[in-house]
C-alpha cells in the first residue's frame, strides 16, 4: 500500500531531549546562527506537500512569527479543538492518517512533535531521520525516544556535517536487510 514518505527533522540536545520543560523550546536559540538553507530545513519544506504534529508541538510553536510552516498544509493530530484557520486538527492514528494523505496526493509529509516521532519510530512509519544535535545539556524535558518500546531498529547514516554554532547533524534511514 502507498504512503506518503515519512521525514522526521528535529533538534536534540546532547542528552536527548527535544523540548525542555513545559516544552520550552527557547534553548534552540544557542544554533540560530546556521541559516535554515545551511541545515537543511529548507530543503525539506520543498519536499513537504503536509506537515502532522502534534498537539503539543502546535501549542510550543502557535505563537511563533513568522508561522513556521507558511504555505505548507498543517494537520494537528489532537482530540481538542483549535480555532486556528493556519491548521487542519485531526484526530485517530498515525498510519490511518497517512493512507488518508496518500489517497488525497500528498508525497512528502513532515512528522513533528515528539509523541508522534515515537508512535512513527514504533510503527516503522519514518523513512528518514534528521537529528541536529545541538551542544546543550538540558537534564529534563521532553525525551525523544522515552517510552519506546524495545525496537532493535537498525539505520543507516546517509549524511552528517558539522556547523560553525557546534550543531552536529546526521541524518539516517530505515536499513532494510534481505
């Protein structure tokens, strides 16, 4: 069955947590530094037909200016309302989402939001991986892959670089063995 391809693009402290406490994202500002179109992120949005997030993530970043995600269609996967017209809330699972996308012609789809990278990781959902890890240490917050269950996933890296603020990149995808 189709599906759209799965792109997971996020900023990770050096002890593994994507947002500090009460998703804080403020600690991200020590990389601001690299150009978007330096990182890669704008060539992801060229590839994204939809961006999914989740709730939570929608919450961190609502007030962001400008929009992160002007142009680009943005589902939030949430079971409370949001009256927002920049959004589309949705609600149900990750994979029944994405067959839903695939059927509308969506190709690319930004995954974002750590509950949502976790449930895509758990369902071999992601087909590639991009961790910028970013020279902090935040010792609590919201961690990437807590409450995974036991994967063994395997991963090739297919691209890592390094960046004048410190970031390391390295982005990977699923290794299919046979």
């Amino acid at each position: 069955m189709y599906r759209p391809i799965v792109r997971v693009f996020l900023g990770v402290s050096l002890d593994g947590f994507i947002a500090g406490r009460d998703h804080d994202l403020s600690w991200l500002e020590c990389v601001s530094t690299d150009p978007p179109e330096d990182t890669g992120y704008a060539e992801l949005m060229a590839k994204t037909d939809a961006l999914v997030i989740g709730r939570n993530t929608y919450d961190a970043v609502r007030h962001f200016e400008p929009w992160p995600y002007e142009g680009k269609r943005c589902l939030v996967l949430t079971h409370r309302t949001i009256d927002d017209p920049r959004v589309e809330p949705v609600s149900g699972g990750l994979a029944d989402l994405l067959c839903r996308l695939a059927d509308e012609g969506v190709h690319g789809v930004y995954l974002d939001g750590g509950s949502l990278v976790r449930q895509g990781l758990a369902k071999g959902l992601v087909d590639e991986l991009t961790l910028s890890w970013v020279p902090m240490i935040l010792g609590q917050g919201v961690h990437l892959f807590e409450g995974l269950p036991e994967l063994k996933q395997k991963w090739r890296l297919v691209q890592s670089r390094s960046f004048p603020s410190g970031l390391v990149q390295a982005t990977y995808r699923p290794l299919v063995e046979g």
